[in-house]
C-alpha cells in the first residue's frame, strides 16, 4: 500500500509538471529581442490590437470582448511572465487564441513590445 501510495503520489508530480510547467524565467529585454517582437506584432497582431496597440485594428472592431487596448489592465496580469501565458495560450472564449506556434524568443520580444506601449502612454502622463 505504502509502495502503491509512494507511485502514484510519483506519478502525481510528474503528470502536474507535465501540465501546468511553470512559465519559464522572462530574459532580459534587449533592443534586438523586441525588434524580433515588433516584426511578429506586425505578421500576428496588428489586424486586431492596431498598429498604436490601442484595440482599433480593422479585424477587431466586430469582436466582443474587443481586443485589448495595451494601456489598459490586462485581466491575466502585466508581469512579463503573465503576458508569455497569455500570448502563448490565449484567453478561453476570446478571439484572443495561443500563438504558441511563434518561436520561444520572438513571444518574449511580443511581451516586451506589447508593454512598451503602455510605458509610452504612463510618460505621456508625467
Ligand atoms: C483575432 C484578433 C486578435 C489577434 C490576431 C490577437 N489578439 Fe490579442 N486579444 C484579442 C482580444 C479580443 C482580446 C481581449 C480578450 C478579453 O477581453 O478577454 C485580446 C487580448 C490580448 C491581451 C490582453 C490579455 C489580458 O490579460 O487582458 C494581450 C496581451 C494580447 N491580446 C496580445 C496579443 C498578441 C501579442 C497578439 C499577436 C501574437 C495578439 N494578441 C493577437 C484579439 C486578438
């Protein structure tokens, strides 16, 4: 019984790393990594989240939930490794699906790009 519980506790830890991988650690933001960001934004993203991140691309304005306009709150969070989640899975019953097929570096420059614009709007403000 012992043994029984030992294995599938096991199997337990293993299936849940399997599943629920924590998102791995944000590198550094480098101008060459959100220049590979910026050129994805505009092949993958720019129909709906618009060329000025603000929501108003053509593909987006029929949407509802609308896109997101980036300096707004995001609703699964703005840490670097929040946004990856979400650019890598989407958010459930939103036009907003995973873009996991990007590669790895290119998401991370898309997460450095799409908060750029709210740091944009927050120096506007001073
Ligand atoms: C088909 C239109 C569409 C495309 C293309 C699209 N998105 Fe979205 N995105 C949405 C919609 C709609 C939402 C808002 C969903 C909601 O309110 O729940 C959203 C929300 C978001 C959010 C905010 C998430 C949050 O937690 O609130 C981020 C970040 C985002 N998108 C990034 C991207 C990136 C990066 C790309 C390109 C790789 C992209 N999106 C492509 C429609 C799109």
């Amino acid at each position: 019984m012992k043994i029984f519980s030992i294995a599938a506790f096991g199997f337990f830890v293993v299936s849940i790393t399997a599943v629920a991988a924590p998102a791995p650690k944000p590198p550094k933001s480098t101008p060459q990594l959100i220049e590979k960001g910026t050129a994805a934004y505009k092949a993958n993203c720019e129909v709906c989240h618009g060329p000025a991140g603000d929501g108003m691309g053509p593909a987006g304005q029929a949407l509802n939930p609308k896109p997101r306009n980036f300096t707004e709150p995001f609703k699964a969070g703005k840490k670097p490794e929040q946004v990856f989640k979400t650019i890598s899975e989407g958010l459930p019953n939103t036009a907003m699906v995973g873009f996991a097929q990007i590669p790895e570096e290119d998401r991370w420059g898309l997460v450095y790009y799409v908060l750029s614009f709210d740091k944009a709007a927050a120096k506007k403000k001073k």
